[in-house]
C-alpha cells in the first residue's frame, strides 16, 4: 500500500538560525506582537465554533459555553505552548474534533425529551464536551507513551487520506448547517435551504482556490469580511433592512454573554442524562482517532517548516495533558496549529509566552465582541468551516487520484464513506 512519506527534516532556514550583531526586540515585545496578529485570526474561529455548537435552543446559552472555551483554551495553550518540542507551538480547539462535537450535541439534543430543562441539555453537552476533551487527552497521552509517534510517516496513505477525506465531509455538512440555521432539520436541497448555504460554499470554494495563489494569513478573515460587507451591500440596494436580514435567519441573533463565570450549579449537574451521552460513544471514539492522527499530520507539517526534528511522543504525552486538564474545566479538544505556530517562528526564536497571550486576547476579542455577532451572515461563519472541509476534500481526495492506483483509492472511497456513515 502507498505509505505517507516525507523528506529529511532539513537545517533550519537562514531566517530562523542566522545571528546578527544588531539588537534584536525583546522576547516580550515579539510575542506580544505575534499574539495580537494570531488573535486577530483566531478570535473569528473561535466565534464559529460557538455559533455552531451553540445554535438552535442552546443559542441562548453561547456566552456562558464561551466561559468554558476561554477556559480551557488558556489552560491548552498555555501547557502546549511551554512544554512541546518546540516552545512557542499554538494549541487551538481544532475543528476537527469540533466537527464531531457538532454531530454529538445535535443527536443528544434530538434524544432528550421536551420534559428536560434547557439547564439540564445545557449542562449534558457541556458535560460531553468535557468528556470528549478528557478521552482525547487520554488517548494522546497513552499514544505517546506507547511511542506510536513514530509511526506517522508509516500510515497506509488510503486509509489516512480516506479518513481525512470522510472527515472533510462532516466538516462541509457542518458549514452547510451552521449556514441554514433552523433549516437544517428539513430538506437541504430545498430552494430556501439551497439559497442560504449556496453562498457558503461558494465562498468556501474561493478561499481554497485563492488560498492555493495567495499565501497569505489575513485571506480568510478579508474573504469574510468582504463576503459581509457584499451581502449588505446587496441588501441595501434592495431594500432590505438589518432587521429583516436576520428575521429571515440570514444573521446570527444577538448573542446572550453570561453575567458570571460560574462553573455548572449542583441542580444542572444533578440533570445530566447520562444516557444520552454514552450513546454517542461511538462518536467519541472517532474524534479520539481523528484528532490524533490530524495532531501527527499537523506535527509533521510543522516539523518540516521549521527544519528541525520533532519528538511526536512528547508533543502526544504533552497535548494529552493539557486536553485532559482543560477537560476537567469544560474545555473543547484540540492541538497544534501548523499555520499558527509558523507565525510564532517568524524572529527565528522560540516564543513560548505567546501562546498564553493568544488564549487571553482572543477570549477578551470573544467576550466583548458577542453584541457583535448579530451582524454576521451565517454563510460568513459557515464558510469558515466549510472551507476547511473543501480543503480535506480536494487535498485527500480529489488530488490524490491521479497518484493511486483504482485499488489503493477504492480504499480510500470505503473509508470515506463508512466515516460519513458514522459520522452523521
């Protein structure tokens, strides 16, 4: 079978090891600097995550589910950021896992009877979320204490790619309803349904497309806002006013931010349904799988880019810890982000300091600009998360086939498909 391979991990690039006589700015100042530019990106992520997590009868509580993210994503990139091979690494709560989540909180909210409190349905996805965070920290964890780090470079490529490829998939679908808001539950190749998430994936097909000429760390969060200021534009020639535009379920209603920071009270604790979180444990057996894999593909990415050898089972055994902490506080899963921590390399210096910065900033982004998200288009938002399933597509699927023999992507196309299975 075709295996993932990769080059030698090269010397690292003269702008990361050259030496200067010239005064270089403190440690403080670039880290400052780089958490302001990371958190101008994150903080957008950060609201999509929420928006489609928290939609539909949990909307009312996405500022207090923001207390729990904020939390948890200090406590990760904090951890992460100080003890992985490289200091200075940028933990995010990854959309990967965050594509299953979506999946898990819809089919439990579906499963709870209408006699269960919105306090309770609350306090059950919260409690999963912290229970998908913990397994995925033990999984890691386990994975590098077993040395399994290693085996990154031996993953059959069809089974990899098929995984990946199936995980695009939910990805997309989660953009698609994230897009058509409360028309989702119906039928999404209805015309109201197909005009709402239409502009979603088309934008989602231009960010990748321009993103492949473009390299360029602004080009979604641009896309975004340029996509935003299109629709009203439009809107406005039109006639239709704000208020019509999100009457119509074209924006996100006004964000509810919690008046404390209180952890869940002893009465919603005592709601839980249990039962309704241990039958979706096979989904959290595949957010455990997926999330290591994509951490050891990202790891390796990253690897390459700063030229110089990694070890993947610390940086397991290290992200395991901080998922299995950030769990215990209600925090999302997650890992490395290649893309984020290259920018955290660009002074040559490893910026251990940033990732905490990043986790604080992109949270007082989050929490005082909640009024903010009644003028987001949820294609916008949608979008975001589409495109990441857009790119999994093309990059494991569409791509690979002219370098695979019928027997190898026949292999790909099953896996795909029974992830998909599993997965919605």
């Amino acid at each position: 079978m075709d295996t993932i391979t990769r080059s030698k991990p090269q010397p690292l690039p003269a702008s990361l090891t050259t030496k200067t006589k010239t005064a270089k700015p403190s440690k403080l100042l670039d880290s400052v600097c780089n958490s302001v530019t990371i958190s101008l990106i994150e903080a957008p992520w950060w609201i999509a995550m929420l928006t489609l997590v928290f939609a539909g009868p949990l909307q009312a509580y996405l500022g207090l589910g923001s207390v729990y993210l904020i939390a948890g994503s200090v406590i990760s990139m904090t951890i992460v950021a100080y003890f992985s091979s490289w200091k200075g690494a940028i933990w995010i709560p990854q959309d990967v896992p965050t594509a299953m989540l979506v999946l898990i909180s819809g089919k439990m909210l579906a499963e709870m009877p209408g006699s269960v409190s919105m306090d309770s349905k609350f306090a059950t996805v919260i409690v999963s979320f912290a229970i998908a965070s913990m397994l995925t920290g033990l999984g890691m964890y386990l994975a590098g204490s077993l040395k399994l780090g290693k085996f990154v470079n031996l993953l059959p490529m069809p089974v990899v790619a098929g995984f990946l490829g199936g995980t695009g998939c939910l990805l997309l679908l989660g953009g698609i309803k994230s897009a058509t808001g409360d028309l989702a539950s119906g039928d999404l190749l209805a015309t109201d349904a197909v005009i709402r998430w239409l502009p979603c994936v088309a934008l989602a097909l231009f960010i990748y497309v321009a993103g492949r000429r473009i390299k360029h760390s602004l080009l979604i969060p641009a896309s975004m806002l340029a996509a935003s200021l299109l629709l009203f534009a439009i809107s406005g020639l039109m006639g239709v006013s704000v208020g019509e535009l999100m009457a119509e379920g074209w924006l996100f209603n006004a964000a509810v931010v919690a008046d404390d920071f209180s952890l869940l009270k002893p009465k919603q604790l005592h709601g839980i349904q249990w039962s309704v979180i241990f039958s979706q444990s096979h989904h959290l057996l595949i957010l455990v799988i997926a999330s290591v894999i994509s951490m050891l593909l990202n790891n390796s990415g990253f690897e390459l880019f700063v030229g110089r050898k990694l070890d993947h089972d610390k940086d397991l055994r290290t992200t395991g810890i901080a998922n299995l902490l950030a769990g215990m506080v209600g925090g999302w899963p997650g890992y490395m982000s290649p893309a984020w921590s290259s920018l955290n390399t660009k002074q040559g210096r490893q910026l251990p300091l940033t990732g905490i910065l990043v986790a604080v900033l992109s949270g007082l982004i989050l929490w005082f600009a909640a009024d903010f998200l009644a003028y987001i288009p949820r294609f916008v938002v949608g979008s975001a998360v589409a495109y990441v399933g857009v790119s999994f597509l093309f990059d494991w699927v569409v791509f690979p086939v002219k370098r695979l023999s019928w027997k190898a992507f026949s292999v790909v196309v099953c896996v795909m498909v029974g992830v998909v299975v599993l997965g919605v």
